[in-house]
C-alpha cells in the first residue's frame, strides 16, 4: 500500500497546481515553548497561509539542525514534550482541521524506541499524513519508510545540492508526498539560498520526478520565499518560525500575548510573498 493519490497532500498540491501558486510549507518544534501555546500557534497555522505544516518531533541530539532549531527542540524538551505528546498534539490538532496537510519531521531515534509499529499506527490514526526522517537514507528503507507507505503515510526525501544525477534515482526511489530540496550545503539556517542556483537545481531534479518540490533551509523572508516559488511547488520556513517563537519570550522563556501572533503575523508576511510569485516551473 502506499499513500492514497487522494490524500491530504496530493489534494493539496493538486489545488496549488489548480491555482497556479506555490505552497508554504510551515515547521515549528512540536511542544516549544509549551504544549498549550504549540496547539494555539498550530491552529494558528493555516488561517496565517500555511498550506502544509511540518511538526518536528524534539530530540536531544539533532544533528541536521542549525542553532535556532536545536534551542526549540531543547524547549519542548524541557517543557517535557514527547514523542506520545506529539502524536497528541497533531491529534488534537485535527479536531479543528481536517483539511491542512500535516508532516512529522525528525530523526529515527525516538520513532525506534517508541516501536516502528506502534508508531505508525498511531501516526496515521492521529492524522499524521507523512514523515521526513533526516537520519534514515536510502539503504536502511526496510527500517522505516517501506512500513510508513504500507501504512499510508508518505514517506518524503530531502535531496541536497551535493545529490548528483547518479544518486537521485535511489533518493527518489520510494519517495512520496514531495520531495524536499535542502537549498544550501550545512545545517537549518546557516545562510540564505541563491535562487539562481535553486532554480537550477529544481529544474535537475524534475528530469527525476514528478512529485512537487519543496525547498527549504535558510529561507527568512517574503522576497526569498517569492524568489523560489516561481521555480518550486513549495517553500519551507522553518528557522525564522522557531525565531519569531524564541523573540516573543519572556525573560524566563515563557510564551507571552504576542508569542502566537509574532509566528502568524511572520507567516502571513512570507505566504504573501508566495503567492505573488509568478510560476515557471515546467510542468
């Protein structure tokens, strides 16, 4: 079994496609700073222009992520978030939305302990509709991924600049939901992509694939965000999300009034800058 043509996030990609505008893909850590503000600012999401959101799953050692992100996760950490809570939070999530596209994004390690099983099957029950786990390649696709399409979760790879044309065929291989384009060599939010160079690189993967592409890793802005959605189905935010979180704090690090609005008004802005892009990519 694999994911069903017409689930969450094919429909979803198909209504952009109708439209004629790129996606905003949203990550926030689930649980940072508290489970109850990670709820408020998850409903928040898709009013705010969020057409698929990225729920990261906190774990102590995430070697993928740049600063900003490590501090979110170690916050849910510490606000005693777990990988149970999480499948939770999505749970309740869904008793408001029903329609919006939800990813759990992470690394293997908590999904191994709580049992590959166990974990998918409460994954899909919660409405979890796919998973990029950042540690599992290709070679190890018995651990997770086959499991997660027999279940009916997607299973989306991250393809970076560094995956020439002789590796994609086996990065794409069991790939579904979307393939997600890691836009600069090194961690979450190191740089700003060049989206030139993006474009190029969307363009390559293509000749590969007919899943749409997100792109993702060290987009802030409104005008980087427009510059790659008129080459890729999808932009990912992430590290200026968890920042706008980080930034409304208190000095004890707990959620104020404006926490909420400073992550949908930042979402707002960068979903504007979208959708006023004028798509080229080939069909």
């Amino acid at each position: 079994m694999t994911p069903r043509r017409d689930g969450r996030l094919a429909r979803r990609f198909a209504e952009l496609k109708a439209a004629g505008r790129g996606g905003l893909v949203t990550y926030l850590s689930a649980g940072d700073p508290d489970p109850d503000t990670s709820l408020a600012i998850l409903k928040g999401l898709p009013a705010a222009g969020a057409d698929v959101i990225e729920l990261g799953m906190p774990f102590t050692d995430p070697m993928a992520d740049g600063p900003a992100i490590q501090a979110a996760g170690l916050r849910a950490l510490k606000s005693g978030q777990t990988l149970k809570k999480t499948i939770d939070l999505v749970r309740a999530f869904r008793k408001g939305d029903e329609a919006t596209p939800l990813v759990l994004m992470g690394y293997y390690n908590p999904i191994y302990v709580y049992g590959v099983e166990r974990f998918l099957k409460d994954a899909k029950a919660a409405g979890v509709d796919g998973l990029i786990v950042v540690d599992l390649p290709p070679e190890e696709d018995d651990e997770l991924c086959l499991p997660a399409l027999k279940a009916g979760i997607a299973f989306i790879r991250l393809a970076t600049p560094t995956t020439d044309d002789k590796r994609l065929p086996a990065v794409l291989r069991n790939t579904s939901g979307f393939v997600y384009y890691v836009s600069i060599t090194g961690i979450t939010g190191a740089a700003a992509p060049d989206a030139a160079k993006v474009a190029a690189a969307v363009t390559r993967i293509k000749r590969h694939t007919k899943l749409p592409i997100a792109v993702g890793f060290g987009v802030r802005t409104a005008e980087h965000a427009r510059a790659i959605a008129e080459g890729a189905e999808a932009v990912a935010v992430g590290t200026a999300l968890v920042e706008a979180v980080r930034t409304s704090l208190d000095q004890a690090g707990k959620a104020g009034k404006s926490t909420v609005k400073a992550v949908t008004d930042l979402v707002a802005s960068i979903a504007s800058g979208v959708r006023s892009a004028r798509r080229v990519a080939a069909e």
